[in-house]
C-alpha cells in the first residue's frame, strides 16, 4: 500500500528531499550518518517528524546536532511560519534530544512534553518549560491528537513512542532499526521505493551495535505485543528513527522482524 501523499519514485531520477510530508500533516525530517562498520560504509537515518494540527503543532524527536542546519531549515520551510508549540523527544539519547537546546532558543514559547524527569539535568535552564508525560497522554493538536505510548522495543527504560490519529502514524523511535545501502539522494524515500526492501542482515547489524539487549531475549513477544498495538490503533504508517519510513507494515516488517530473530 502506497499512501497518497507517497507516489512511487523512479530510482534512476533524483528522489524527494527533506522535510517531505509523508502523509497529510506528517512531515518527515533529518538525515543519514554514514558511518563505517569493518571497511563497509552504510547509512544510518536520524530522523524526527513534525506533525501539524489545524491549532497546534508537535515535533518527536529533535535530530542530531551534525544535522542541525538542515533540521533548522527544513523545520521552517515544514511549519509554513507556524510557531512549533510541543517538542517531543522519545528519549534522553543525542540523536532524540540533541537538537533540544537550540529549538529552544529559537521558539520561546515551545513546550517539552513526555518522560522528563531527568531533562534539568541534561539541559539546564529548560525547567520551566519540562511538562511531565506518561503512556496514555495525549496532546490536542487541532483536529487530530498526539498519543505518548511505551515503547516495545526500547533503547532507555524511559523511551515513549508516540501515535497521530490523524493520519494513523506510529512514531517508535529505535524501533525497527536498519541500516541502507543507497545512494545520497535516496535518504528520503520510503522503505517500499528503495531498490529493495530492508534485508535481515541490515537490521542485525544496527540492533547488534546499538540494542544488544535483542541478542538475547526471545523477540517474538514483542512482535506480538507490537501486531496487537498496530491492530488496536489502526496504525497505517510506521515511522522509525533509524530507517526509512514504512508505508507497507506487511511486506516489511516481517523482512525486519527475522533480523532481529537472527
């Protein structure tokens, strides 16, 4: 399933850019590290993603700081000269809060809401503007609300994930993790338009580096706990922070679950 917004790219043209609207009033944003695992090169996104409402507007998760100019500019050209209202970061982690600071300072009158506790810590001089949140809140955007939920697949035993009514999108942070082998200007596409669709071997080595705790759990209980989330939200449209977005939940997350089985 191919949503609207998402029509299909030819991979021998240049492909769309950041920010992108994935869906209506869900703008996808960020970019890819490359780093370097054994003499091999693959990218790795840090993305966030800002959600408009008719009244409100709400960004999960910051980017990372090496991304920052791009994050400035695509969140200006995203929000259209709204004002962002709430920050969201899933977690205290630098790819998910890194940005925190400095969306700030460049939107006074913005909020950061969810599992706070340890933020004044992190960064202080926020205090006043740190709204303790916990799974089951939800934030009133104007025509669609913002749910914070617990994440299953976590990387911090604090980590939300979070869900937009609105367009039916489940935001789960490291969730779904994997790496790419693509070119530069395919970062922005979606994990049904690249050449292929995720390997298990691409998952394994990001989930191997960054959520060894994986390799030794039996995961299928959180593949069940997660088809049965997905099921009770209606959820279309699964958003990680590490790998491209996923228009087509049944073609690719069974390719992703086997890597973490592996």
């Amino acid at each position: 399933m191919m949503t609207d917004r998402m029509q299909e790219v030819e991979v021998s043209q240049p492909g769309p850019t950041f920010p992108r609207e994935i869906v209506d009033g869900v703008h996808w944003l960020g970019g890819c590290l490359v780093p370097e695992v054994g003499g091999h090169k693959f990218h790795n996104h840090i993305s966030a993603y800002l959600i408009k409402g008719d009244e409100k507007t709400l960004f999960f998760d910051t980017g990372h700081p090496a991304h920052w100019q791009a994050v400035e500019r695509d969140l200006d050209v995203a929000l259209g000269g709204r004002p962002l209202d709430y920050i969201v970061p899933s977690h205290s982690e630098m790819p998910h809060s890194g940005n925190l600071p400095r969306l700030l300072d460049k939107y006074p009158t913005s909020l950061v809401h969810g599992e706070v506790r340890d933020y004044h810590l992190y960064y202080p001089g926020c205090e006043d503007r740190l709204v303790p949140g916990r799974p089951g809140d939800e934030l009133d955007l104007g025509g669609r609300r913002f749910r914070l939920l617990s994440a299953i697949i976590a990387d911090l035993p604090s980590t939300l994930w979070g869900y937009d009514t609105g367009a039916n999108v489940l935001f789960v942070s490291d969730g779904y993790a994997y790496s790419h082998e693509h070119e530069a200007d395919q970062c922005a596409l979606a994990a049904e338009e690249l050449p292929s669709l995720p390997t298990p071997e691409q998952t394994r080595i990001i989930n191997e580096k960054a959520l060894y705790w994986t390799r030794f759990r039996d995961m299928a209980p959180y593949f069940d706990r997660f088809a049965a989330l997905r099921e009770e939200l209606g959820a279309e449209v699964i958003a990680p922070a590490h790998g491209s977005v996923i228009t087509d939940p049944e073609a690719a997350l069974p390719l992703l679950e086997s890597g973490y089985r592996s």
